[in-house]
C-alpha cells in the first residue's frame, strides 16, 4: 500500500469515526476494492470532503427501473464537518455532472446522495443544490414489543387474521405491491413502469423461497387487505447498520385505503416485531418515503427513528436551470 493510500484510508478512518460518534448504529465505512476517489474538497494540504461518483443508465424495461429514474449519479460522500467544504464538492459535482445526465428538465435524470440522517451539517448544502429528502431508512433497536398473542387478539377484535402466504400467493402480493408502489410514485423516489406488477411478483417470488415464513397475506372476513413480508440477515441490511447482531428488515407492510385508521397497521407491525424478536433480533429496519405524510408519523409511533436519508435532486438539470462552479 502506498503512503496515499495509507493517508486515505486513515482519512476515511476519522470521518467514519465521525459518523459513529453522531450515530452509533452507523456502520464502519471504507470504500469499495477499485473505488476512486473523484472529488476532493479541503484547504492545504487537508481534506475535508471527498467523494466517490456512480453513473447507471437503464431502460424502462430493466426491473430495477421501478425503483427510480433511468438516468441517476450517484455520490458517495464522507466529510469531516467542514460545511464550506461539503457544499464545495456538491456545488462542484452538480456543476459538472448534471448538464451531461440529459435534457432540461427530464424528469427520467436525477442526481443522488445517501447520508447518516443525524449528519444535520449536510442539510444546508443539500439544499443550497436543489436537493430533497425523498427516502428513509429507518431503524428501531432493542426488545420491546408486545406478546405476539396480544397482536393477534387484537387483529381478531377487528375481523382481521394473517394468513401465511405460499407460493400460490405470489400473483395477489404482486398486485398488492403494485398499489404499495402506485402510491409511493406520488412521493417522488419511484417511478410505475409498464409490468410493475409481474417485476414485483418475481421479487415476491424470491423471497417466499428464501424465507418461506415471514410473508403473510392480511385478510379481513376472508377478504385480502394487504400484506406483511420481512427478510432476515440479508447482506444489504447488514451493511446499512453497525456490527453486532443480525438484522431484520420489514420488506412491506401494505393496507389497502378502505382499511386504514382503524388500529390494523399498528396490530399487524406488532405481531411482526414479536415475531422478529423471538428470532433473537434486537435491530429491525425498514424504508420509508420521507414525503408520505403517513408514513413518517407512523414508524416513529411503533419505535423507528431515520438512520438514513436518501436526497434526490430530480430532474437532474431543473428547466431553465443555469449551473455554475
């Protein structure tokens, strides 16, 4: 290794060092094998900001193309809390990236930046660049739910039973995740392409494999009303979060709108966290769209706060948009 390289990674040793102590459930971050850093920001000799850029272009037949815009940069950010410094490297990184994503205005570009949700010295050059929270993920850690009993009896009161799913199921939860999705396109992170329904069905399809006990089909007087699906100890989530422990992480929990505001979300999210913890997991996570004004309010009253934030600036170069260094 060379003394750059060492002079790097000790860098990026302090800045992640910097996140924990801002949030210990962050997880130590370095950078990926063959990562370069492109963008730099600091005075002297010192860094205080730097970067990692990533470009991905897909068509509106890709599968993950639901997940987002077709045209997306991506920064990977990490900074020492010298604010001059972060909105340097953004306003220089916008500058140079967005006219070349597409058109003015294309609403199929964007440009995109993931951080800790504490890092609070972040939000002003974010939005000093066009940029919004459009996505959470959020965590909730420790032991505290109620008896799996108690969930279900309530559920009972309501007509409700949960149903585990099998793979016969796969067609309806497609559908009912293309609602789930149908609605969050509203809050600006997802995109309703054609086939939606037969993309999230082959996800479905994966994960009734993996674990075949942790989906479950919502029914209300034998009616289907929504549906509950957890994943455990995927690589991904175990990546999102500190060291120590496994990790679940709520996939979906969809009611359909004729079932909402009785107390059968809160019920079904109770009967999953009993479930969880008598697996042995004390951290859950989930996803969220930070603009979706239920959704914030109601994660926080069952136990999650944000460990992440996910900040979009879409269309990547607004209409009439001038860019300057």
């Amino acid at each position: 290794m060379t003394a750059q390289n060492t002079d790097l990674e000790l860098l990026l040793g302090r800045m992640s060092d910097r996140e924990r102590e801002i949030d210990p459930q962050l997880p130590v971050r370095s950078l990926n094998p063959g990562d370069a850093v492109v963008r730099r920001a600091g005075s002297g000799n010192t860094d205080h900001a730097l970067a990692v850029s990533r470009e991905k272009v897909l068509t509106a037949s890709d599968p993950e193309a639901i997940w987002g815009p077709l045209v997306t940069s991506s920064l990977e950010l990490r900074w020492d809390g010298d604010e001059p410094a972060a909105a340097r490297l953004l306003r220089e990184w916008v500058a140079d990236t967005a006219p070349r994503l597409g058109e003015d205005g294309d609403w199929e570009t964007s440009l995109s930046v993931k951080v800790p949700s504490r890092d609070s010295g972040l939000v002003r050059p974010l939005l000093s660049q066009g940029f919004a929270c459009v996505d959470i993920t959020g965590i909730r850690v420790g032991a505290r739910g109620v008896a799996e009993s108690e969930a279900e009896a309530r559920l009972r009161a309501g007509g409700v039973t949960l149903r585990l799913a099998t793979s016969a199921d796969a067609p309806l939860l497609g559908v009912l995740d293309s609602e789930l999705l149908a609605h969050d396109v509203q809050h600006g992170g997802l995109a309703d392409r054609p086939g939606a329904a037969a993309i999230l069905q082959v996800g479905i399809e994966v994960r009734l494999a993996i674990d075949p006990e942790w989906t479950w089909v919502i029914e209300q007087r034998g009616e289907a009303v929504g549906y509950l699906s957890i994943e455990l100890n995927r690589e991904r989530h175990l990546q999102a979060c500190a060291q120590g422990g496994g990790v679940a992480f709520i996939q979906a929990m969809y009611l359909r709108p004729t079932v909402r505001g009785g107390g059968i979300g809160e019920a079904v999210v109770e009967f999953a966290h009993a479930r969880i913890e008598a697996e042995g997991f004390d951290r859950i996570l989930l996803g969220y769209a930070a603009q979706n004004p239920r959704s914030g309010p109601f994660w926080c009253r069952m136990g999650y706060r944000p460990l992440w934030s996910g900040w979009q600036r879409r269309p990547g170069l607004p209409a009439g948009t001038t860019v300057t260094r």
